[in-house]
C-alpha cells in the first residue's frame, strides 16, 4: 500500500509522455499537408512544395498571460492532495518568457495513513499547505496538428526556478516533537503545453516538480531532499 501512490504516479507520468509524443509525430506528419506559405525547394525536389510549420498564426511576445489550473499533487505518502493553481506569465519573446504562480493545496488522508492509524500508528508527515514561485519559460517548440479536420497550435515549454513553501510539519507517534509550520526554500522544475484555442483564450497541461529541503522525520532528524510533484489542468486568458 505504501508503494501505490508512487507507482499510479510514474505510470501517470509515462502516459502523459507517450501522449506528448504522440502529438508531435501526428504534428510532422501532418505537416506537409499544410499549405500555408508554401516555399520551393528546388535541391530538395524540383516537383514538390514544402510548407513551413513554424509560420505562426498565434504570438504570445509581449502579452501577457492570466492562467488557472486544477488538478492533483503528490505532496506527501500519506495525503492524497489536490490543487489550484493561479498563473500569471510574460513571454518577451516567442521562446523565452517568464511566470510566477501560487499553488493552493487540499490535503486529505489517504488509505495508506488511515491503515496506519487504525493501528494507533501516526506517520510523520510533511504537508504542503501551499507554495508561491518564479519560473523561466523555455519553448522550443511550436507545432500544429489536425483534430477533427481543425487545425490545432500548441506549444511545448520546459521551465525552470525558486521559490517558497508553506507545510506544517506534524511528528508522528514515535517522534519526539512538535507540530509546527514552516516555510521552506524550493526549486522548480518543469514542462507543459500550451493549445491556442483562439487569439486570446488558450487551454493548458503543466507538469511542475518541487524539491525542497526538510528534516527526514518532520521536526526531527537530519535535513534531506523531498519532492512535490503537481500536475494541472486548466485555461487561460492573453491581454
């Protein structure tokens, strides 16, 4: 039971990639069969037009970006969490940009720590109440696919960066110590894709990591890495 969460969430992770993938293969395939600004490439094929994918019909320099999403987080082996997650992002380019975001969390007890506690067992337990951080836009990758005879413009960015979270650091029972609430340094990495639904509206999936830095047994023990992985769901508005 322990070890369930975890593997939900790694094959979660494996069938996001393989749709990631998915969608990009379908995006070059389809590309020749786009016939916007088409260009002749004599050395290539004196008889055939290439048409040129990265010819873009939705830009997003200079204008910002007012985002929300919902979903889950894995913020802890005894808490089933889910989140909400305000965005705001600027983009000064069309490959660089950069978001701050504040990520509420709902912790709940998960079977694993209600199994445990049944026993009179109470685990030590980190739990993340909320988080707030500035990330770097990476996107060097803009593709459109065909769904439905409509075609479809995405973007694909890896992202990067610091910030704090807030956790209450609850002992278990054969901890000695306290209950408090911290606030603790983390370091974010992650990725996502944008859909251009029109100009201004767009629909988002983003894959954000936290790691951070906590004692192994909640309030005490040495000092080790722990991480906090969320994925969302969510829409957006570009002003």
């Amino acid at each position: 039971m322990k070890h369930h969460g975890k593997w939900v969430v790694k094959l979660l992770l494996v069938l996001i990639s393989a749709l990631w993938l998915s969608v990009v293969a379908a995006s070059w395939s389809e590309a020749a069969e786009e016939q916007e600004n088409e260009y002749n490439f004599s050395w290539l094929d004196p008889d055939k037009k290439v048409s040129v994918l990265q010819n873009r019909k939705f830009r997003k320099a200079n204008r910002p970006l007012v985002s929300l999403g919902f979903g889950f987080a894995n913020t802890n082996a005894y808490r089933k969490s889910t989140v909400i997650d305000p965005r705001l992002a600027y983009y000064m380019s069309e490959s660089w940009g950069i978001e701050v975001f504040y990520s509420m969390f709902s912790n709940k007890k998960n079977t694993t720590a209600e199994a445990l506690e049944a026993t009179s067992i109470r685990p030590d337990v980190i739990e993340v109440k909320n988080q707030v951080g500035a990330l770097v836009h990476w996107v060097p990758w803009y593709a459109k696919i065909n769904v439905f005879n409509t075609v479809l413009y995405f973007d694909w960015y890896f992202s990067g960066g610091l910030g704090s979270m807030n956790a209450d650091m609850l002992p278990g029972s054969s901890t000695t110590g306290v209950a408090t609430t911290k606030s603790l340094t983390a370091y974010y990495l992650g990725t996502g894709h944008t859909y251009h639904v029109t100009e201004n509206f767009v629909v988002r999936l983003d894959f954000t990591n936290a790691w951070f830095k906590a004692p192994a047994r909640a309030v005490t023990g040495a000092e080790t890495f722990f991480n906090s992985p969320t994925f969302t769901i969510g829409a957006g508005f570009r002003l």
